[in-house]
C-alpha cells in the first residue's frame, strides 16, 4: 500500500482529464474491465436518479433498511467537507487507508488514460463496495443518468427516480423532456422502477421508457400516495395504510421523498420497523440542518442559524415553505452561489420569507459567482441585498443589527462544505 494520503491521490486524479464533466461510459466501462468488473460483484443495487432529493432519499432508505437490521453500502456526491462522506461501507464511512488503497488501484489500473475525476471516484466506490459484506448497495446518480458512471449496473433489484425539475442544462437539455430522458436512463429491462411525483412532461418521458423495457413503474399517485395528516405522515398503497411519524429531515418535500423511500422498503417487504426508522431516525447534512454547536455558532449567540445547499429554483420553493412554516422569526440569508445556476429562479421564492441577502462568493470555487452578482440578482427580486468578503464578516453584521435574528446560509452545497469544514 502506497504512504500517500487520498487527497494526495484525489489532486492527481483531478489532472486525468482536461473537462470536470464530460459524459460519456466508455472510460468507465475501459477501467473496470482492468480493474475485473466490480460492478458485477456488488450486493443488490437499489440506484436513484432525479434532479430534487436523491440524497434525502437515500439516507431515508438507509436508514429503514439498518432499522430491518439490514446493512447497506452508499455513494452519494457531492462531499461537503470530505471525500470519505461520498463511500459507506456497510453503513460506515470508508476509513482513510481503505479510501487510499481503492484510489491508488484505480490510477494505476488507468494507466494515465483519460477519464474524469467523478468517473474514477466512482469506480473506486464500486471497487470498495465489491470487496466489502452488505446486504445492498445504494447508488445516487451523480449528473443525469444515462450516462452517469453509476449507470453500469445491469441488473438492479429497483430504480427510483426522484422528482425532476430544469437543472443542469448544459449538459441534460433545457426541457423537462430531456432532462427526464436522461434521468429515466438509469431504468432496466424488468426493473420495478419507483417514481416520486413529477410534471406530467417528465413522467410521459418515464413512462414511455418504462413501458419500451417492460420495468414495472410504481408510482407516486397511481400506486402509492403520501399526505401529512395531524402532525404524522399517512402513507397508502394497495397493500395497505401506515401511519408514521413525520420525516426527521425538515421541510413539506421530505414528505414526497419520504413517500419514495417507503414505497422501496415495502416493495422489499421489510416490516413496520424499517418504515418507522427511515421516518425518525434518517440524516442528512445541509438539507435545512440546525447548527447548534462550533465556533460560528457561538459567533451567533442568540441568533439561530441554519444551512442549506438546494440551489435551484426547486429548492428555493421548497426551502421557503419550510421558512414559512417556522416559528415567526426575521430571517436574514448569507448566500454563495455557482455561476451555472438558476439564482433568480432560486432566489425569487425565498425573496418573500427574509428580510435581507448578504451575498459572499464561495471561497475556493472558480465557477462561484461574485458576491456582487449574488447581491444584484437578490436586487432583481426586491430582496434587499448587500455583500461581504466572508460568512464570518457577514455574520457578525447581521448579528450587530439583529441579535435574535434567524440566519440561513444557504445557495451551494459547496458554500455547505466549507461552513461545514469551518464550523468544526
């Protein structure tokens, strides 16, 4: 085994390729035939695609399956402040020498080919989840589905696709009909296939997918239906009522996501304590999360302070209902986002629920926006709006004038990352 640490190997990986995405499973497929296929090798898959939720999702189907006493191996992208989040092994974070020795394989069993960072990271995953024990294997689509470098599966035991919106457009189209072409990508012949509520253009996509495959679709309003009922969540299909309790993971779209992750553990049939751990029990960062401790929470005092790292105009409907349905508190937002996002459309919602923007750019990120064009789109939707050169400087200005405030940093999961990192 190499002496190297794996960001050592993850900075020389980041070189194979000139593109940070280039879409294509031809140099995946070429690197796991060298490395034996894998891909072949891995506990039942359940493999979701979609453009909103896919994490949530996932975590929520973890959980019911080790509240089944069950194990599952996870691959999940972005990371937020390390690599080692994105691979879990039987429920466990991959250690940094199990990390280091799938990564140092995988670049010499590429040979210096090219092939993007995300392509190799994902072989790596696929490698350490083929040699570890787990009763299944959770895989999120990175970018689309099609041709993700997780869509290598050939037969999963289900597919799920979360609900889909426009996102990424440069790369899956700039209709929903596109984009729901390639998300549905990741369907197989025969595969039930889960489908959370889409827009009747994104499901037409689906089902006509579904039904040229023969994949059995097991969809949210024709098979499954899902409501929040008197402070619990009310989930029907044909065989049957539960009533649970709500999402542990805040916000009206959880109740959607959680109605995905339920209609995966019945089809599995695993029993009521599955149902009940994947409501109560699931986690995910950065989704609505509550800081309560680290030094930036204590550089709050009384003032509250959340983070979020939705970035489409989706996630900004889906985060001011979650705002508005919070005790009434002034909210002010710190917010850093990517120059390849929708900011009006994501800011727009949420102009409505704050009082005021401070907008930072992302530090490290070469795509993010300035702060000055985060603050001028604010601008754009009578959000008041002013800038800062850090969420730290921006912090203590907000809490000068508002000490009781509510504050939410929000727009990246790579603005998510590094408050993250930073608030220890």
């Amino acid at each position: 085994m190499t002496t190297q640490t794996s960001d050592a190997i993850l900075d020389r990986m980041m070189a194979l390729h000139p593109k940070i995405i280039d879409l294509t499973l031809d140099r995946v497929w070429r690197l796991l035939e060298a490395l034996d296929n894998p891909q072949d090798k891995l506990p039942p898959v359940i493999h979701i695609a979609g453009t909103n939720g896919k994490g949530s999702t996932q975590a929520m189907i973890r959980a019911g399956l080790e509240g089944a006493e069950l194990s599952a191996h996870a691959y999940t992208s972005p990371h937020l402040a390390r690599f080692h989040e994105r691979i879990r092994l039987a429920g466990e974070l991959i250690s940094e020498p199990d990390l280091t020795a799938v990564l140092d394989e995988c670049y010499a069993a590429n040979g210096g080919e090219n092939i993007t960072y995300f392509e190799i990271t994902t072989c790596a995953a696929l490698l350490a989840f083929a040699r570890a024990k787990a009763d299944y294997t959770l895989l999120e689509v990175g970018l689309g589905g099609r041709l993700d470098a997780t869509n290598v599966i050939e037969k999963p035991a289900v597919t799920v696709i979360t609900p889909i919106s426009i996102d990424h457009e440069q790369f899956l189209g700039n209709t929903l009909a596109k984009i729901a072409a390639e998300k549905a990508g990741i369907i197989k012949r025969g595969v039930p296939c889960i489908v959370g509520p889409q827009p009747d253009e994104a499901m037409e996509v689906i089902e006509q997918t579904a039904a040229r495959l023969g994949a059995p679709l097991i969809a949210y309003g024709q098979h499954w239906h899902v409501t929040e009922e008197n402070g619990r969540l009310i989930y029907q299909d044909e065989t049957g009522l539960r009533d649970l309790p709500l999402p542990n993971l805040l916000g009206a779209h959880q109740i959607q996501n959680a109605g995905a992750a339920l209609a995966v553990l019945r089809h599995l049939n695993l029993g009521d304590a599955a149902y009940e751990v994947a409501m109560s029990k699931a986690e995910w960062p950065a989704r609505m999360q509550r800081l309560k401790t680290g030094p930036l929470v204590q550089a709050a005092g009384q003032a509250e302070l959340w983070l979020d790292g939705g970035h489409n105009a989706a996630a900004g409907i889906a985060l001011a209902e979650v705002l508005s349905n919070l005790p009434k508190r002034p909210t002010h937002m710190i917010c850093g986002m990517l120059n390849t996002k929708d900011v009006t459309g994501y800011l727009a919602p949420l102009a409505k629920q704050a009082q005021s923007l401070t907008a930072v750019s992302i530090p490290g990120e070469a795509a993010t926006l300035s702060a000055d064009e985060t603050a001028a789109a604010a601008a754009k939707v009578d959000l008041p709006a002013s800038t800062a050169n850090s969420v730290t400087e921006a912090l203590d200005t907000i809490v000068a004038k508002d000490p009781r405030a509510r504050i939410l940093i929000c727009g990246s999961l790579y603005l998510a990352g590094n408050i993250l990192r930073e608030n220890g």
